[in-house]
C-alpha cells in the first residue's frame, strides 16, 4: 500500500498558511469597508454609515475577537 507522503506537520502548517491567508482575507474586506462608511459619510448618508460602522464593529468584535475600533462616522458631530 503506498502511503501519503505529507506528514501531519505539512498538513498543519498548510492549515496554518490558510488561516493566515483568510485572515489578511478578512482584514483587506474591513480595510474596504472602512473606506466605503468613510465614503458614505462624506456624502452625508450618515444613516447607512452609522448601520455599516455597527456591522463592523460586530464583525471585528464577535468574529475577529478584536476589540471595537471607532470610526471616523462615530466622532463627528453631524451624526
């Protein structure tokens, strides 16, 4: 019988490089995200900003378990 030749410890650190692409993944979306409440704010669509700026927070929060960030819609007074 011919046996796999990957090791565990290949499988592992593939698994490893997957997790690491998925995050970066996920960190570039939030990036993008950023920019669009950004966007939106700017044009005075303040209602959408601030709803997107609560997924975001929710997001980083509950899935990234990183702490809530504010955003530049949260700071200003015409929100």
């Amino acid at each position: 019988m011919a046996r796999n030749s990957r090791s565990k410890n290949d499988e592992n650190e593939d698994a490893s490089g997957d997790v690491d692409r998925y995050r970066k993944a996920a960190e570039d979306a939030l990036q993008q995200l950023d920019w669009a409440i950004g966007y939106l704010h700017g044009i005075r669509k303040t209602e959408i900003s601030r709803a997107l700026a609560r997924n975001r927070a929710r997001i980083r929060e509950d899935l990234m378990d990183r702490p809530k960030e504010s955003m530049p819609a949260e700071q200003t007074s015409e929100t």
